[in-house]
C-alpha cells in the first residue's frame, strides 16, 4: 500500500467538519494547479460525494443552470436475461455556485467531451480504458479516486502522509456549513440529497 493510503472512514464515524475559511485559503493557495481548485471547489459547493463529481463527464454539465445530473451511490449494473450486461442508472441532480461556476469554464478550456477531470498523462500502453473515460480531444484519462485523494492529502497533511483531509470532509463540511447559516431542512436535503432527517454535528 502507498504512504499516503488511509483506511475509508466508516458511514458512522465522525467524519472532520473544516470551517468554509478553511476551505477558501486552501483553495487560494498558488502550490497546485486549477483542477485541484475546481474539484475542491465542486464537492463543497454540491455537497456531493467525491465519486460522484469525479465521474461526471462534461456533457453531464449544464453550465448555464450551474447543474449537472450524477450517478448515484449504489446504483449497480443488472443483467438481462440471456447474460448481457446492462447498466441501469439512478441519476440525481446537484448544483453549485459562483465559485465553481468561474472555474470550470477555465478547466474545460473549450473542451465539450470526455471526463471533467483528467489526469496529466497519457494511459499507458495495455491499460484498458472505457471511451467514456478517455478524453476524445486529449487523450487524457479520467482522473482517479485514489489520485484525487492523494493529491489532497499531500496539499494538507501536516503529520507526514495520511494525515490530510479526506475527500468526503467536503461533503459533511458542506452541510455543516449550511446548518451553521440556517439553511432549511429542504435545503440541507437538496444539497445532500438525503431524504431524512440530517445530523448537523
């Protein structure tokens, strides 16, 4: 296992809330490059999980309603009857603002295909890749949970590695956050999109 690998927090641990000055200087900082900012950016101002955002595909976008439809957690392939695959998607929508609303245009930078995210090299020879994850105007794949995660740690640990933030502080920081200005409970759940009742801790 890599240094900087950490054990998943489980559903019902106390997942670190950080303050949104917190997550503004973090995104400020001028040590690493505008998909680290947008990414950042996208999951705190969506509430969304990580997977979710690092899936999208910029045809997912709706850049004008500041939107996009996501696969939701646990939505699983089915197969039909005579063996053949077949994905079958819950899809839901998640919204962002202002902020993520200027980056994103400056990351696409024209480009109308293909992952959101990509990484910053080439696939390598053999390395099976899905069209959908492979950029058409590029040649870039889609970034990785376990890259994104990584970059992360590294831009926050101050233990060494490991001890960074996590890719899922964003979202809880996210509701958090909105509970603490006295966002309704409408608006909690359609950020979060969960349709109980939301702990604010």
């Amino acid at each position: 296992m890599p240094a900087w690998a950490k054990r998943l927090a489980a559903p019902d641990s106390q997942t670190p809330a950080q303050s949104k000055t917190a997550i503004d200087r973090l995104i400020a900082r001028r040590d690493f490059g505008l998909r680290e900012k947008t990414l950042y950016r996208l999951l705190f101002e969506t509430a969304a999980r990580a997977e979710e955002i690092l899936a999208l595909n910029i045809e997912d976008l709706d850049l004008t309603a500041r939107q996009a439809r996501v696969k939701v957690k646990g939505a699983r392939g089915k197969t039909r009857r005579r063996g053949q695959a077949r994905e079958d998607f819950v899809l839901e929508t998640v919204y962002w603002d202002a902020g993520a609303a200027r980056l994103l245009p400056r990351l696409l930078k024209g480009r109308t295909q293909g992952p959101v995210f990509v990484t910053h090299r080439h696939p390598g020879p053999g390395k099976a890749i899905g069209p959908r994850d492979v950029c058409p105007d590029t040649g870039l794949a889609r970034q990785s949970y376990g890259q994104a995660r990584a970059l992360l740690d590294q831009h926050t640990a101050l233990n060494g590695p490991g001890t960074g933030w996590d890719l899922h502080e964003f979202r809880h920081s996210a509701r958090t956050h909105l509970g603490g200005v006295g966002a309704s409970l409408l608006m909690l759940m359609a950020k979060s999109r969960h349709r109980a009742h939301l702990p604010m801790g």
